[in-house]
C-alpha cells in the first residue's frame, strides 16, 4: 500500500507527460462566412455520398460544421465520443433517433455508418430548432421530402468515464496495488477520464 500514492501521483501526472496532441491547432482568430458561402460549400456532396458538409474550424477536441441534407441517402451515425449540438439553420426535415442498431458498420475508432435504427423516436425539425445529441445515441437526419435540411454543428468531445485500471494494465508504473482500492484518492486518480493526448478517437462526422 506504500506504493499507492506514487501510483496515483504517476496517472494524475499523465498530462504533464503528453506534450504533443494528436492534431494540435492554433487558436482561432476572427471569422466570418456569408450564407451563400455556406450554402456553396454544403451543396456539393462528399465522395461517396449525397450531402454536403464544410468544417469552420478543426480542433481536437470540438469543431464546428455545416450540413446540408438531403430527403434519401442518409445513414444511421452513432458517434461514441462525441457530442453533437445542433441548430437547425434552413428547409425542414426529421430527426430519427434512439434505439438500437441492426447490422451497423464500425469503423476501428467506433464510430458507426449504416444499418438499421429499430426501436427509435422522432422529431420534426424546423429553422431555429435545437437539438443536442449525446455521445452514442443513434440518429439519422432526413430532409422532407422533396426538400433540404442544412443545420450547424458544434462537435464537443465527450469527456466519458471509463472503467477503472486493473493493476494488470500498470505494468509501467512497477507497482504492486490492492484491488479494488479502498482510498477515495487513488480511486478518483484511476477513475479520471484520460487526456485528450491519449484518447484515440476520430472525429465524427455530424
């Protein structure tokens, strides 16, 4: 139990150790974007698929977006860690969201493109609408039909707990640690959600 504390100092310390991020940004400045610039960029889709999107700004761990939707070809998404919070800016559409997915496509990072959302509500969406979607909740956005949906997105990275470390994952730290720890301490410094340097997760498209 001598050790406990210098194991607790070591993974608080972590951050210190984390000097280069993943995909380090600088801050931003002053930016404007007129409407029809927008609206330029989202209308024409990316590979691939049938709708469009342009990005303000790309940090690691939050970004902003702009899609533009149309009324078929939008997948089901579900992004583990990331939260999306959304404002409905022109057209109208519906957000389909919850439930489970059948047959999903994930990539490495977890993040999830395509098959079948069972079980799910849904939402009319209207210009000035707010939506906030937390880090994995199904959704699929739709236009109306025959219409559009363009909407801005603010991607926050999710600071999710995960569990706690067993001592067979500390190898590192050649340390010996009694399991489950009994000081509220070191719980706490093995329970605080890593560093933004250690936490290997795509961005997610809105």
């Amino acid at each position: 139990m001598r050790n406990l504390p210098i194991a607790a100092a070591l993974l608080l310390a972590t951050p210190a150790l984390c000097q280069t991020p993943l995909r380090g940004t600088p801050p931003d400045g002053f930016k404007f974007m007129a409407r029809g610039e927008i609206d330029k960029l989202t209308s024409k889709p990316e590979p691939g698929r049938v709708y469009g999107a342009t990005f303000a700004n790309d940090h690691e761990n939050y970004y902003v977006e702009f899609v533009k939707r149309q009324d078929h070809g939008n997948m089901v998404e579900q992004h583990p860690h990331w939260i999306d919070q959304i404002t409905i800016l022109a057209g109208e559409g519906v957000l389909t969201y919850g439930g489970t997915i059948q047959n999903p496509n994930v990539a490495p990072t977890g993040e999830v493109r395509g098959g079948t959302q069972v079980g799910a509500k849904t939402q009319g969406l209207h210009p000035g609408d707010f939506v906030l979607i937390p880090a994995g909740l199904p959704h699929t956005f739709n236009a109306a039909p025959g219409k559009t949906i363009t909407y801005v997105v603010y991607k926050a990275r999710s600071q999710f707990q995960p569990p706690p470390i067993p001592p067979s994952h500390l190898p590192v730290l050649g340390v010996r640690l009694a399991w489950p720890p009994t000081s509220p301490f070191a719980s706490q410094a093995l329970l605080r959600p890593p560093p933004p340097c250690l936490r290997y997760a795509q961005k997610g498209e809105g």
